[in-house]
C-alpha cells in the first residue's frame, strides 16, 4: 500500500485490556481517499481477516471508501460481546451489521470471499435497502450431496483431528493444485488466530447454511451482482454457475487457470473485472490468467510484498 496516497482511519473494537463495553464491535479498518466516495465493504472468508484483500486495497482504494472487517474470533476481532456458544448467520450478519451502522453507512457496495458470500446473501436478506452492488468471490451457492458431504465430514472429523490439521486438509481439498500454492499459505497463516474452541463455534455454521443456500438461491435478487469464479474451483463452480442462469441480474465471469481464491491467485485480472462492473463496463464471461509462482521461494517473496 502507498502511504503517500492512501490515508487509513483504523478503529480497534478490541484493545488490550478495557471492559466489555470495548469489544461490541468487530476490528474494522478505513481506508478513504475520498469522504465523499462510494463505500466498498469486504467479506472475508472462514479462517481468513481484513488481509484477504492485500491484493485489493490499493486498486479499489483511488475508487471507493473501503472498509474493511475482521470477521468474529477472525485477525483482531477476539472477545467480541456478547459470547455465544455456537455461531448462526443471524449472529454474524449482526456483527457486520453494527459496525456499517456505527459508521452511518446507509448505502454500500459489499465484496465477498468463499463463505463471506453466504454472510453476504444473509446481510441482503435482512437490509437489502443497505446493498448497492455485489460482487462473490468464490461463491459458494451449493446445496448438493457434495457440499452435505463436505460440511458434514469436517464435522466428524473435527472430533478426532486437531483443528490445525482439520484446516490444512480442507485447504487441500478446496485448492489442490500447485498454482494453488500461494492461496494455502495465506489462508493457513491467517487460520493460526482461531483457537480450536474458537473454530467449533465456526463450524457450526453448517447446519443453516442449506435453508439459507435454498433460500437465497430462489428469491429474487433484485440488484446486480457479479460472481467471479475459477475455472478449477472443482467444488463451487457448479454451483454458481447455476444461480447465475436462475437470477438475471446475476453475471458470472469465470477466471482460467484459478483456484476457489480467484482474488489471490488473479488480483490484477480480478480488480480489472471488479472496476469494470461497478463502474458499468462491458465484464467478459471468461479470462486467463498466467498460474502464480509455483517455486515456494517465489510465494515467499510475493508474500513479503
């Protein structure tokens, strides 16, 4: 990020020490060019934080008020009150809900990673006056034998396997492949900030999530939105692709060559597609990407930039 360009206004819900009125709201950072700028609001995804979008701050920032959240228990929203046992959608849109309206944001354009979506199709279920424009990352629309497979067994297996291990299979699964690479290592360094208690609470997210995937899926949705998607993201793809030919306000692109995290994997690909449909452009439903740096001493370096 160019500091000379970029001025951030960080508020911190969660400082060290304080009392519990302190950590009612989620760890969000600001970045604002323009005040009177379009807001952007990102959704990171489970096991992710506000670092998701390194590759999206500066391209999106000359455009648009960002802000940008740290899920529950996610980067630096820890000991968020009221505690709750096991989390539910209602729980977590609430959380976004607060800190949108803690900043007076009446209006926004959201973006949404993997099971951010999902949270993102509940937040416009419940306030869709407050949802401009969406775009879905790795959209995860699938309420398939596959996807109650999927859940399902990481369910199991989490009595059994500790959550670090339970998380670094599941990375496999979701993104096999050596151009996958780089998405893995920052999903699985970001994930060391939840706690194996912290991660069950997460994982209980499952049994709603098919009556909200039913849900959403055959209502109307009346704003545009784009799904942005990879050519190998071998369990969601189907999906959106789906809900795409059933909702026309809908338009799905597709990138060659790319994961379930196309916005890591493609970010310059991914933020041309982004500015293109928020700012009215023609979005092609296909591109290519040339694979990231397979070699591990070439991820280290991209990470460190």
């Amino acid at each position: 990020m160019k500091s000379s360009t970029i001025h951030a206004t960080l508020e911190t819900s969660t400082p060290q020490g304080g009392d519990d009125s302190d950590r009612t709201l989620l760890h969000h950072e600001v970045v604002a060019e323009n005040p009177n700028a379009p807001w952007l609001v990102f959704i990171h995804g489970a096991g992710g934080s506000i670092r998701t979008w390194k590759f999206q701050i500066e391209a999106f920032a000359p455009h648009f008020r960002l802000l940008l959240i740290d899920l529950r228990d996610h980067g630096y929203s820890k000991e968020i009150m009221p505690e709750f046992p096991a989390y539910d959608f209602d729980i977590v849109a609430k959380d976004i809900l607060a800190v949108i309206d803690h900043l007076n944001i009446e209006k926004a354009h959201f973006m949404s990673l993997s099971i951010g979506s999902v949270i993102l199709q509940k937040i416009d279920i419940e306030r869709p006056q407050l949802v401009d424009r969406m775009i879905m990352a790795g959209a995860i629309f699938d309420g398939s034998r596959l996807m109650h497979w999927f859940v399902h067994s990481g369910k199991l297996l989490s009595h059994v396997l500790p959550y670090r291990a339970l998380y670094w299979l599941f990375s496999f699964i979701v993104l096999p492949r050596r151009n996958h690479r780089l998405s893995r290592s920052i999903f699985r360094r970001q994930s060391k900030r939840l706690s194996t208690r912290e991660y069950m609470k997460w994982i209980q997210l499952y049994k709603p999530f098919f009556n909200l995937a039913q849900e959403y899926i055959h209502r109307p949705v009346m704003k545009k939105g784009l799904l942005v998607m990879g050519s190998q993201d071998h369990i969601f793809l189907r999906a959106a692709k789906r809900f795409a030919r059933i909702q026309k306000n809908m338009r799905l692109t597709v990138i060659e060559n790319c994961g379930h995290v196309c916005s890591i994997e493609a970010p310059e690909l991914f933020n041309d597609l982004v500015l293109k449909f928020l700012t009215d452009q023609e979005v092609p439903g296909a591109v290519t990407a040339t694979p990231v740096p397979m070699k591990w001493s070439e991820l280290k370096a991209l990470q460190k930039g």
